[in-house]
C-alpha cells in the first residue's frame, strides 16, 4: 500500500505538475489505527505558514475542465454523480492518465465507513441512534437507476464498456470519504492536456449542472463550488482538533499550507471541519472516544409522537406540528427534535408538548405555560429514548462495534445531562411557583 501511494505521489509531481516539499513523506499509520491509512508525517522541521504541497487548478479530478461535461444531458445529473461516472470511466480506461492516482484508491475491504454496512447490521449496532436511518447506499443507487443510467445509454459510444452499479457504489464509497469542494474554473474550448488524454471527444459548450437535495453533495453553492478529488491532499488524514495544516485556494494555484510549527515525526493533519462523531463515522470511518462538539441526538418522532395522535388524530396533530413550523417553534414536520450536546435548549419541545394538550390549538402557547409537569413529561420522553438504545459488549476485534458503541455511549452521555438539566428546569420552575404562591397568601 505505501509503495503504491509512493509511485502516486512521483506520478503527480513528474506529470500532474505537483510541488511537494522535502520536508514532508508518506507513513502507513494503519498499525495506528485502521481507519488512517497513508498520511502525511515531518520528516524535518517545518516553519508556520510554509507551503508543504502545491498543486495546480487544473490537476484536480473533476467534471468541469473533462470531457464529460460537453456530453449530452449531463447537466442532468448530479456534480456528485458525474464526477463518480468520471472516476469509474478512468478506472476502466487502462490508458487513463489518472491510474496512478485511482491506484490509491481503497478497496471495498479497506473502507470503514457505513457505506457498505447492510440494514440488519446497522439497525443492529447503531438502533436509536443518529445513523440509525442512514441512506447513502440507497441513494446511490436510486440515481444509477434513475439517472446515471439513461445518461450512459445515451452516451455508450463516449464511455467505456463495462460500467456497473458496483464500481459506481466503490466511486461513492471513496468520494465521500477523499473528495474536496473546489471553485468551479471556466474552461476554453480547447480542455487541458488531461482531459484529452482522458478520452478524445468533441467540445462542445459547458453546462452548469443542478443539484439535488443530498448529504452526498457538496455544502456550498452549485453555482460556485464542485466535487473534485485532490491527489496528495487527500492522503492528509484530518483531526479538527489536531489540525496543522490547511488547503488554500490563491490565485496560482491550491496550497496546503501548515497553520503552525510542525516537529520533525509530527503527522500533518488537516481538519474534515466542525463534524459531529455519527458524520465521522459515516463519510470517514471512524469516531472520536469522546465525541466531538458538534454531537447532538435526535427524539424522533415515533419516540414521542404516537400518544398525541392517537388523542388528537393525524390530522389535528399535523396541523398542529405546522403551526409550530410557521411559528418558528420547530424545525421540521417530520417532529423530530435535535439537541447538541453543548445546548440543552428544550423550550421549543416544551412548547411542542403544551400545544398537544390544549383542547383547541389556534396560536402558539407562551412559554409562562410551561410548568413543572411539562418539565417531567419531557423527562419521561428521554427515558423512553435511552432505553431504546443497545450497548455491546466491548470487542477489541470488531472494529465497527467499537465505533459503533463510541457513538452510543456519547449519545446515552448526552440525554444523560439533558436530563438532569430539565430536572433542574422542573425544581426551578416548582421553587418560583412556591414563592409566588406564598407572596399571594
């Protein structure tokens, strides 16, 4: 594994126009933990603010700038799902400029994360718990069917033959996992040198392409922003808390620069952002033992939700879930509640339940109407929600029960606290109702 990310790296500095600084090399981490891989260690000192890889806006992996954007119709698909047809189609072009870098890239046996987990196992090990509905795979292949395919029969004669669902889930797997969001570049007519060695196609006018509503997607604008896949600047692994070194993107070219002195035998880390650990896992294949300060849980609706139906009737409590909505009360009508793990903010649950007990619901209740006993019957809820949760028994060998019991035992911490903090909230509210009771007598 190390000597082929090796023979990469040579590739992309003698052919893709790569700068990779002496002062830097690749480390198999794997023994470290499974989850890391190849990264990037200090091999000397390295001052703050150096750059320690640079690589051109043309050397990157995506749609704009290839031949596949003057294809017909692929402005209908997805930037995510072009630039996995785009991987796939290099991956089976034996000739393709980019096999040294997708060479790299892990198979389906080296990814951890929830990619490739099936539904019997993931209800399993993560029941109750923020990924327990994640639908990645799924999504994957509605698109394929939906949209991927058409696109490639009418196509067949541009791409290469053999293109399957199972390369296109691979190209998910690793996407999600490896890809950066990178400003969009116009092109001229004539594409880089790259793209035509790609496959030799006809020009044709650019498309912009629409986006859809997907965790697959990138989170800046469409317009602006595209999936690409970075050699070298993807095998920095990332840490937020860790981080030290960051990618920019100047006017020359992208520079992946570190934000403070590194120590020779330092690993370089850059950061994957402000991610909870359940997002961790699934788009990175591990988790942090102590969670992170974006970790939240859900009370979903089916955990809180059935004794207000059958009171009210569907249709009385979903008019009722949509008051709240225009109201800004809540933040969804499905009716599930999220709670980070650093803001017990309940007021809006609180209001939620006062609204379900009023005989007739025409305006949204004060929060004076919250009283001890909203307080408890919100307690009651939480409890509901943590019995539902399954802790294993601790296996050094199981390496997704270990991430998979990371994240329960962060969440069960987190209605823990939350719990004590509406106690906290009842006594307060109990202790005012009795002052205000003994000024009245």
């Amino acid at each position: 594994m190390l000597k082929t990310a090796q023979e990469m790296l040579q590739w992309a500095v003698e052919k893709n126009g790569y700068v990779v600084s002496p002062k830097i090399s690749l480390k198999d981490y794997t023994d470290v933990n499974k989850s890391l891989g190849i990264g990037i260690v200090a091999v000397d000192n390295i001052k703050a603010d150096e750059t320690v890889v640079f690589f051109p806006k043309d050397s990157v992996m995506k749609v704009s700038g290839s031949y596949l954007q003057h294809l017909e119709g692929i402005e209908e698909l997805p930037n995510w799902a072009a630039l996995l047809l785009l991987m796939m189609n290099e991956k089976n072009n034996p000739e393709s400029f980019w096999k040294p870098y997708i060479s790299v890239f892990p198979t389906k046996e080296r990814i951890t994360s929830l990619f490739y987990w099936d539904a019997e196992k993931q209800k399993r090990l993560l029941k109750s718990t923020v990924l327990e509905n994640m639908q990645d795979r799924s999504e994957v292949k509605t698109v394929w069917k939906e949209t991927v395919l058409p696109f490639i029969d009418k196509n067949k004669s541009k791409l290469r033959e053999g293109l399957t669902l199972e390369d296109f889930e691979h190209m998910a797997a690793v996407m999600s996992s490896y890809s950066f969001d990178v400003k969009r570049i116009k092109t001229e007519n004539n594409d880089s040198q790259k793209a035509s060695k790609q496959m030799d196609v006809d020009n044709s006018e650019h498309s912009e392409n629409n986006e859809d509503d997907s965790d697959l997607e990138s989170e800046y604008d469409p317009e602006v922003f595209e999936k690409a896949m970075c050699p070298i600047a993807d095998m920095f692994n990332g840490d937020d808390e860790l981080c030290n070194v960051r990618m920019y993107d100047l006017e020359d070219g992208y520079h992946m620069m570190v934000t403070r002195d590194i120590e020779k035998g330092e690993q370089l880390w850059n950061t994957y952002g402000d991610i909870d650990n359940g997002e961790l896992l699934r788009k990175y294949g591990f988790t942090k033992p102590d969670g992170t300060t974006a970790d939240y849980v859900l009370m979903k609706r089916e955990q809180w939700a059935p004794q207000y139906i059958q009171k009210l009737g569907e249709e009385e409590f979903q008019r009722r879930l949509e008051l709240l909505l225009e109201e800004d009360v809540i933040t969804n009508l499905e009716g599930d509640f999220c709670f980070g793990r650093d803001s017990y903010n309940v007021t809006d649950a609180c209001l939620t339940l006062v609204a379900m007990h009023k005989p007739t619901l025409s305006k949204v209740p004060k929060k004076s109407e919250i009283v001890p006993g909203t307080y408890d019957e919100l307690v009651d809820l939480l409890d509901r929600c943590v019995k539902q949760y399954t802790v294993l028994e601790n296996d050094e060998s199981d390496f997704d029960a270990q991430n998979a019991n990371v994240i329960v035992k962060n969440e069960l911490r987190i209605w823990r606290l939350m719990r004590k903090h509406v106690r906290d909230l009842s006594q307060k509210k109990e202790t005012q109702a009795k002052k205000k009771r003994m000024k009245l007598s």
